[in-house]
C-alpha cells in the first residue's frame, strides 16, 4: 500500500476517496485508464531515474510498492501523484529526512495533521525567504541589464556622430 492509499483510506474527507493533498495532474499525461506502471514506465512519466525510485522506497519515503508475481515493481496512479509531490516538495529545498518525516507521518493517519501542517508551513516559510531573495536579486540584474543596455545606446550615438 502507497502512502496515498494509506492517506486516503484514513483521511478521506469524502465518501469517493477524493485525497485533499493531491497534485494537479503529472506534466506528462498517463495512459487513460491505466494504473498499473513499470519502473520503467515511471522513469519515462516523471523523469526520475530507476535508482532515485528505488532508493526513495527504501529510505521509506515511499511505501513499499507493489509486486507482480514476478517481483517486479509496479506503480500505480496514487503512487505517481505521491512522487509528483515529492517533486514539489524536493524544489522548496526541503530536506530529504524532512520528507521522509512527512511520509511517516501521513502515514500514522489523522492524528499526525498538525505535526504535517507545521512541517509544511515551516517550510512555506523557506520558500517566501528564498523567493524575496531572488526578487532582489532579480531587481539588481534588471538594473545591471538597464545600466548596460543605455551605455550600448549612448555609444552608438556617440559613433553614428
């Protein structure tokens, strides 16, 4: 079981099993009405490589996915929409442990709601931080940009003289 069935078996707000913490849908569409994925298949869909998915199941950021009576890994749906915010979470610079306490706690169901709500707002924070950096640093290279571009005008008037 994924840590999104587990999420929406125990947390569920409706009675159709609509996961309030989904993802909008992956970049790259799914086969409709598939729900069963190779590794393979998964590399293909998300871009992560095989090994960052096995390695993701065994530091237990992810729960253990399903087999085929071959053994070989297969991802559904949920566990796609897991990694799509896994992906997120990885771009706000979130540390892995940190993800990997988030997975434990959806996990351990409802009880652990403020523990994830403290954990991402926490994070949230890092973002708003990291984001007010780049605008600035956005605003000096706009200057830098403006500064150079009205040099290059100025010496081109002075040649055209």
């Amino acid at each position: 079981m994924t840590v999104m069935q587990t999420t929406a078996r125990t947390t569920s707000p409706d009675a159709a099993g609509t996961d309030i913490c989904a993802a909008p849908p992956l970049r790259h569409p799914r086969p409709d009405g598939q729900d069963r994925y190779t590794i393979s298949e998964v590399v293909a869909l998300t871009g992560l490589t095989a090994h960052t998915l096995r390695w993701y199941e065994r530091i237990g950021l992810m729960s253990t996915i399903d087999r085929s009576h071959t053994g070989q890994r297969r991802y559904s749906n949920r566990d796609l929409d897991w990694l799509d915010l896994v992906g997120k979470l990885r771009m706000t610079g979130m540390p892995v442990a940190d993800m990997v306490r988030y997975a434990e706690l959806v996990r351990e169901g409802e009880s652990t709601y403020l523990d994830r709500r403290e954990l991402l707002e926490s994070t949230r924070r890092d973002v708003l931080t990291r984001i007010a950096e780049l605008r600035d640093t956005l605003a000096v290279l706009d200057r830098k940009i403006g500064f150079y571009t009205d040099a290059g005008r100025a010496r081109e008037q002075e040649t055209a003289r």
